[in-house]
C-alpha cells in the first residue's frame, strides 16, 4: 500500500508549499461559510413559511411571537444538533479510518452503532422507554460497552491492537449484536414498529433537551481527536516507523478508541445511526486535500454537517408537511457526489 | 506464527503443493459437517435413527418418514449446505481481490441490491416467493453490473471498485429503509423477516437454481485460486508471472457475484457468511493464501450448524437461521481472537 505522510505537494519548493497550504486554508475558510450559510437556511426553511427578513430578527430578539417559538424551540435546536452531530460523525470517520489504516472502516466499525441500537432495542422491548430523550441513555451505555468489548478483543498482547484484529472483532461483535436486535424485532412486533422509524435517523422531534444532554460528549470528543491529527500522521507511516520515529502508539490507539466513542455515540444517540457520512466524507476529503490529517480532520468536521444539515432541509421541502429522514436524504445526496469523485480523481490511500 | 510448510505432491503429471495444516483443516471440516448433517437429519419433532434416514433416502422408507426426509429436511439440509459453499467461496473470492477483509458481498453493495430488489416486489408488488427470489436476482445482478461500470476506468481496479460499491450500498440502504418506513406494518414486516434470510418454507424448486450454481461455478473458483494468490501480490508481479490479470480479475467477478446473487435470491441475505467463513477458514489453516475449499466447507458448516441451533432453541418454523449466523459466526470469530490474544499474553 502506497502511504505518505505529507501531502504529495510538500516535496515541492518551498514557493509552491505555500500556495498549497494558502489554497487549503481558503477552502476550509469558504467551507465554513458554506456552513453558516446553510444554517441560516435550515433556519430559514421550513413547513411554516417565515419571510426570512423576519427570520433575521426573530433569532436575535426573540420577542415571543409564534414565529419567534417556531424558531427558537424547534428550528434553532434542530439546526444545532445538525452541525454537532455532523461534525461528530465526520470527524469519528475520519479518525477511525486513520486509526485501522482501513478505507473501509466507518466509525459503526467498532460496534458502536449496533451497541447504541441494541441497546435501544431492549431499552423499547423490555424496558417500556418511548421517548427519544429516554433513548439518549441507553444508547450511550450500548455504544460505550460495545466499543470497550471490541477494543479488548481487538488488543492482541505483543503488537497491541492492529488494524486488522480491531476490524474483524468489530465486524464479530456488529454480526453477534445485529442478530439480537433481528431476534428481539421479530420476536416482539411492536417494537420493531417503533425501532423502524429510529433507526433510519432523523433530526425530527429533537429540541434542545437532546441538545444539552449530548454536547458535552462532542465537545470533549472534538478536541480529542484535533489533538489526535500529528500522532495518526505518523501512524500512517506503520507501526514500525512510527515507534522509531518517537510515536507513542499504543496511546494514539487508546486516545483515537475514546474519542471515536465519545462522537459517535453521542451522535447515534441524538438521531440514531447515520453510517454514510462518518465512511464517505473523510474519504472525500482525502481525495480533495491529500492525506495530511492536519487538513482532513477539520475538513471532514466542517462539510460533514454541510451534508447532514443540506440533507435535513431537502427532505424538509421536498414534500411538506411530512419530512424525509435525514438519514434516507444524506445517502441520495452523498452517495452520487462521492462515486462521481471516486470516479475522476486519483485515489489517496490510507 | 510458524512458517508454513509445503510438500509438493506429484501424480504424473499432475502436480500439487500441499500445505499440511491446510489438509487436515479440510478434512476436519468435511468430518464435521457430515457429522452435524447426520444430526440435523435425524433431530425435529419427529426424531428418526441414522438408520431410518438412510433407509429412506435409498427409497425403502414408509411414507410418513419419506415425507419427513424427503420433502422436509433434506431439502433443507441441502440448500443449507449449498447456500453456505456459495456465500463462502464468494466472501473468500471478493476479500482477496480487494485485499481486504471487509470487501465481503455484504458491504459493497451486492447483497442490498438483491434487497432492494426483492422490497420493491414485497412492498410494491406484494409479489409471492418466487417473484420475490427473482427480484432479488435481478437487483443484485444489476448492482454488482452498476458497480462495475461506475468503478471502470482502464480497467477494473480494486480499491476503486470498493469505495463505488460502498456509495452505491449506502444509497440502497437509504431506498431499503424508506421503503420499510413507507410500507404498511404487515409489509414491513414480511420485509424484514426477508431481510434476516431463513431457510423455512423452501423446498426443493429453490434448490435446483443454487445447486446448478454451485456445480458449474465452485470448481471455476477453486480453479482460479491459485491465481487468487498470485493476484494478491499486486498486478504487476502478477503480469510478470504469466497470469493474465483482468481476465482472470473478470472471471473472478463474476463467479463471486453471480454465486452471491443466486444464494441471496434462493434465502435472502444470510448475514455473516460471506464475511466470517474466509476468515475463519484462513485463522485455522493459519495460511496466507485465500483457502477456498476450507472456506466453503466452513460456510456450509456455519450455515447447518446454526440451522440446527436455531431448529433446537426455536423450534422446528422457528426464527430465520439468518438470526444464528450471525450469532454463532461472530462468537466464534471473537473467540477465536480472544483465544489469540491469551495465546500472546502467555
């Protein structure tokens, strides 16, 4: 497998480095511009029709007009987890691929989503919860039992956990933890009625409560994994060349394992599991900008809610009143755009 | 890991490399296997002797029996056997092309098109079992086709071929699932118990179509596997060494997809298969090289053991065997692992 470390065009001369580094640095400027914009817009956007003059106003004075209510309690908080969960999502892909070395791996590679889904199964199935506020919790004990099982299972005892071994004990526990959920769904037809609608992923029905509950995990995890870009740099070198470089492998492992967690399972949390992003963004992202984890973590954080939020408004006008799960949109828009891509560029390899 | 000790054996002219370990692994599989059909064939409600079972199966059996064996559990026993093979040597087919372990049907895409295929005549069509088996040949067929025209350029390239597979699986997912959500309660669920793949209902016009399969295609595959190895090396040392890459490459292709379409059709996507018997087939040999022939017999087994259990704790139209594959196969593999990293440890 072909790995670099840098990106291809820091061999160059030193000129020429610059304008990369300057070309790199306006895009990830225009594409958090890109974001607010398409902020302002999901804000802006929806089953009641808000002239967005008033929209402006209403969000900065929120003078208690059912305008104002229709913004402040449902749009803002929705828009918000967007960004959040999206950035989550993106940056748990990209830190997960660098972290097996496994173009393949989506941040559900580790169990985590089947975890959270498992336990949000028994959570409807034996313990009565209703409510997505209620899922919030279990989902979070699913994801962090799985993840903890599958590093175990993945830490061989001399080479610590190589990519290899995390990658098939994450698809044995995915395999084992899938059977349970199809068990109980058949078994127990009301809850699949109900578990159905979860796990396509929705941004529908969530208010700040979800917000609040679920922010503290992103926070941490988003500065987790920043702090994570040099070390999984020189993790791409292999396992070899990075300890003879000073790298401190097994930490990067543990550290890159946390923060994946922390993401991804206050994401499926919040709006239950959304797989495509975390695989495909990243992915793009490295064939935009190269290898170089500097660039592709903050690049793979800012457009990844570009594509959930994107997403979540297409399938709020598309057919009003009722919504597209976000889930369902976020493939039929990502997945063209990401084959085109895989289609035209040469590929960066992990 | 020890070195890998191979003897080359010569019968004429006619010369093989035989990697000890390997052998017994096989023969240990076959042993098992034959051994759980035996089982299988004599467990159910109505439990028979191994004697009344091969009484009938030579025609000298009463009618009750007969029908027992004949009609109910061999046919069964069979498409469990040969499902197995096919999803087995398929996974082990794909992984090796694509040099990675996740490159099984499941994840890029092949199995979701023979889903979205056969959804589409469940929820639109409320179609019966055999439109339903034939939607779900055609969707896959199409998918891995889409697949390899979207990924083409100069030629076929594995990597490229993944990625465009998974863009393609997650945009038939999202279809799958908005059609779940879209269909009526009674639908979905019909749906979804398609979706975990079983072996209740099916009879022997299932069986003919995987059984063709599985004759014609499986000596190709096995056939080609000593260039599976060499292709592992990398295109160019592949070319150097005589193998002409994309024809075989092709061939390859299209043995995996159509034996994962066929089996998908005849069962519905069996979960694990594919992916877990290559791998576990390789851990035992602890060979390198893709072991085909271990690989369809541990797909067999996977698949005929997990009907047993499933048959044993369920009952005889019980829960779909897709439910234990996925069980059975995925605590193995983790002990398998965990077995590795005591082995380490100490």
């Amino acid at each position: 497998m072909v790995v670099s470390v840098s990106p291809p065009v820091a061999a160059g001369p030193p000129a020429h480095r610059g304008r990369a580094r300057t070309l790199r640095g306006g895009g990830l400027v225009c594409a958090v511009a890109l974001l607010v914009l398409i902020m302002l817009v999901s804000l802006w956007v929806g089953s009641k029709s808000i002239p967005f003059g008033s929209t402006w106003s209403v969000l900065w004075h929120n003078d208690g007009s059912a305008d104002a209510v229709i913004i402040h309690d449902q749009r803002l908080p929705r828009t918000l987890l967007g960004a959040l969960v999206g950035a989550a999502l993106g940056l748990a892909g990209a830190v997960m691929q660098a972290l097996t070395r496994n173009p393949l791996a989506d941040p559900g590679l580790l169990g985590v989503n089947n975890g959270a889904a498992a336990a949000v199964v028994s959570a409807i199935a034996f313990a009565g919860v209703t409510t997505v506020l209620g899922y919030v919790w279990f989902a979070f004990l699913g994801a962090a039992v799985a993840s903890v099982v599958v590093y175990l299972l993945g830490t061989a005892g001399r080479g610590g956990a190589t990519p290899d071994r995390l990658v098939m004990s994450g698809a044995a526990l995915t395999a084992v933890l899938q059977a349970y959920i199809g068990a109980v769904l058949l078994i127990e037809p009301d809850t699949f009625n109900q578990f159905r609608f979860w796990n396509v992923g929705s941004l529908s029905g969530r208010r700040a409560d979800v917000l609040v509950q679920v922010s503290p995990f992103v926070a941490v995890g988003i500065v987790l994994a920043l702090l994570l870009a040099r070390p999984l740099n020189v993790l791409a070198l292999g396992e070899q060349t990075g300890k003879a470089l000073g790298a401190h492998i097994g930490r990067t492992r543990v550290m890159g394992a946390i923060a994946v967690t922390l993401l991804c399972g206050a994401s499926t949390a919040a709006i239950g599991p959304i797989a495509f992003i975390g695989l495909a963004v990243p992915q793009a992202v490295r064939i935009l900008v190269g290898p170089d984890q500097r660039w592709v973590l903050p690049y793979s954080m800012i457009l990844s809610p570009v594509l959930l939020i994107g997403s979540d408004v297409i399938g709020r006008i598309l057919n009003p009143p009722e919504e597209l799960q976000v889930g369902i949109v976020t493939a039929f828009l990502g997945a063209p755009v990401f084959i085109a891509l895989c289609r035209r560029r040469k590929l960066a390899r992990l | 890991m020890t070195a890998i000790e191979e003897r080359p054996v010569r019968v004429r002219r006619v010369s093989l490399r035989v990697t000890p370990r390997a052998l017994v692994v096989g023969i240990v599989l076959a042993v098992v296997l034959f051994v759980l059909s035996a089982v299988s064939m004599t467990t159910g409600d109505y439990p028979l002797s191994v004697l009344d079972v091969v009484k009938t199966l030579f025609g000298f059996g009463d009618a009750g029996t007969d029908f027992i064996v004949t009609t109910l559990r061999l046919p069964r026993l069979l498409l469990a056997v040969l499902v197995g093979a096919a999803l087995a040597v398929s996974g082990g087919v794909l992984q090796s092309l694509f040099g990675n372990p996740l490159g099984s049907p499941d994840v890029i895409g092949f199995t979701e098109g023979s889903a979205t295929g056969a959804l589409l005549v469940i929820v639109l069509a409320h179609g019966g079992s055999g439109e339903v088996a034939l939607g779900a040949l055609v969707g896959g067929v199409l998918t891995a086709l889409a697949v390899g025209l979207l990924a083409y350029r100069r030629g076929l390239q594995g990597f490229r071929m993944i990625l465009v597979g998974i863009g393609v699986a997650a945009m038939l997912t999202a279809a799958n699932s908005y059609l779940i959500t879209r269909a009526s309660l009674q639908d979905a669920y019909a749906a979804q118990a398609w979706l975990v793949g079983g072996l209740n209902g099916r009879g022997w016009d299932e069986i003919w179509p995987v059984a063709i399969a599985v004759v014609v295609l499986l000596p190709l595959a096995f056939g080609y596997g000593r260039r599976l190895a060499l292709l592992e090396m990398g295109d160019d040392s592949a070319k150097g060494l005589g193998v002409p890459v994309e024809r075989s490459r092709a061939v390859l292709l299209a043995v995996a997809v159509t034996l994962c379409a066929i089996a998908t059709a005849a069962t519905g996507p069996i979960a694990f298969v594919a992916l877990a018997a290559p791998q576990l087939a390789k851990r035992l040999a602890r060979s390198a090289k893709p072991a085909l022939v271990s690989s369809a017999l541990m797909g067999a087994l996977l698949l005929v053991a997990s009907d047993l259990v499933t048959r044993l704790v369920f009952g005889e139209e019980g829960l779909p065997v897709g439910i234990a594959t996925g069980a059975i196969g995925g605590l193995y593999l983790m002990w398998l692992l965990s077995n590795q990293w005591r082995r380490n440890r100490g």
